[in-house]
C-alpha cells in the first residue's frame, strides 16, 4: 500500500531539453530540511520501499521529493537503467529545481541501489550543500570515480544477507573521505523486505538527516 503524506503534490522538473520528469513534493510545516530520494534500477517515485522511508521522514519533520529519474520510454531500455552519468545528471537537474522551490532547506539525498551511485555522483557537483546522504542497499561501486570527491556525510546501509553487496560497499566506503558510516541490517536481504528490516532503515535515515540537515545558523 502506497502512504501518502497530506500535503503531497505532483510536480514536474525540467531536465534539458529531452526529458520532463515527474516527481511527488511534500514539505512538512516547519521542516528542518528536504530530502531527494533517487530510486533503483527498474522502480520509480511511487516504490513502496521509498515512499514508506519518506512518510517516516516526513514524521521527523524533514521534506520529501520522490522522482521518476527517466521517462516512461528510457525506463524501458535496460542499458539506460545503469547509465549512472545520466541520472547523475537528471539528480542535479532536479536539484537546481529544489534550490528554487525550497529556498532556505537543507537538501539531502536518499538513493537506492543504482539511485545510490547517482546520488553520490551527483553531490560532488555541489559539494557541502548536499548535507548528508543515505545508500538503501546502494551500488556506491558504480560510482567509482567520483567517491574520493564525496563531501557529504554519507550512511550505507545493507542487509546483512545481501554478501556481495556488502563487499561492494566496504570498498566504496574506504575511498570515501567524507564523514562516513556503515551499518549492516542483520537478517536483512536486498530489498529490506523482511519484518522490521525497513523500519530500522527508516530509523537509520532519519536519524542521519535530522543530524545533518538542520538548518543553518
């Protein structure tokens, strides 16, 4: 079942000249900060899995962007799927849209799977203005290049049954130089679908924003 926050409305992003991207706008009164969330390789804004971490984030009172990275026709070709450079780019499209419409909020990014290589790609264009990001099971390794750059505070989480992504993850998190942690859900597969396996994701999120995130003095 899809949650949906109260005050959430559809918005469109424009991302160059070939592509209009949809995406699911909610800001808490109050809200200390904003998270966009970069999905895997083959969901979209209206996955369960994200949209129950954004309600939780809602809850702690931080804003939520959910956002389909490609279009209906992209998303049908697999190769594209993968093309992080492309949806680093659609991030940062995104991005530029959120600097405007919410002036004064920290931005945050949560990404998944291949969403988390694009997430961590896409904040070394900005450097410390993206105040922290969250990797759900992420492949921070397609993002190779880029992850000494990071200058985010950045979470990987991964499931304690997900092995090779968990290897995947010890490396990328030795060549990232920013604030960092890891944490290994115990019992936990690739998609967190295990009782309590998302909550504590959520928590973890949460937790890491709310640290980062909080306005500017």
């Amino acid at each position: 079942m899809r949650l949906i926050s109260s005050n959430e409305r559809l918005v469109h992003i424009e991302a160059g000249a070939e592509a209009r991207l949809e995406g699911a706008l909610a800001v808490p009164e109050g809200a200390e900060g904003i998270v966009l969330f970069a999905h895997g390789s083959g969901s979209s804004r209206h996955s369960p899995r994200n949209n129950y971490v954004a309600q939780v984030l809602r809850k702690a009172g931080l804003g939520t962007l959910l956002m389909d990275l490609l279009t209906r026709e992209e998303d049908i070709d697999y190769e594209t799927r993968f093309n992080i450079g492309l949806l680093s780019e659609r991030l940062k499209a995104a991005t530029e849209w959120l600097k405007e419409e919410a002036s004064g909020l920290r931005i945050g990014y949560f990404g998944a799977s291949t969403g988390a290589a694009a997430a961590l790609q896409a904040s070394t264009a900005y450097g410390i203005m993206i105040g922290a990001i969250v990797s759900r099971g992420g492949r921070p390794d397609l993002a190779d290049d880029y992850l000494s750059k990071v200058k985010s505070p950045t979470l990987l989480i991964v499931g304690g049954r997900d092995e090779l992504v968990i290897e995947l993850n010890r490396k990328a998190y030795n060549k990232i130089k920013a604030e960092k942690e890891m944490v290994i859900v115990p019992g936990a597969t690739h998609l967190f679908e295990e009782p309590s396996a998302l909550e504590e994701v959520s928590s973890l999120a949460a937790r890491w924003f709310k640290k980062y995130l909080h306005p500017e003095k």
